[in-house]
C-alpha cells in the first residue's frame, strides 16, 4: 500500500493500481466476496485484498483519539 499525494486525494492505494483501500474494504463491508473483486478488478491478488484489513488496522491504531466532552451552557 502506497500513498501519493498527487494521486487519489493521496489515500493509500494498492501498489499498482488507482484503487483505494479504503474501497476495497468498502466493498469487503458491502459483502462482495474476494473472488467477486478478483472478477471485477483483474488486476489485483487475494492477497492485495486480504492485505487491506490488517493496514487499516495499523492505521487506525496510529490515530489518537480525543474524547469529546460538552460545552457547559
């Protein structure tokens, strides 16, 4: 997974290609099955999509989160 700031609003892409990961999870959540991105998507391995879920986990794991509290009126 790679990101290039010239490129797809600089979103992480799979090596190769202009496709998102954050697509490929999109359609992984949608349902599609791996086998049904392999047809749609020829270029791209098993293995690129299964590669997805564990870079999103290490992306978001990254992230630190603040908790919002409310503002006293």
């Amino acid at each position: 997974m790679v990101g290039d700031p010239r490129a797809m609003t600089g979103k992480p892409v799979i090596r190769g290609t202009q496709l998102t990961v954050e697509h490929i999870l999109s359609l992984l959540a949608s349902r599609a099955t791996v086998e049904e991105i392999l047809r749609e998507y020829p270029g791209l391995t098993g293995e690129d999509i299964r590669a997805c879920r564990p870079f999103a986990a290490k992306a978001l794991a990254d992230i630190s989160f603040v908790p919002l509290t409310e503002r006293p009126a």
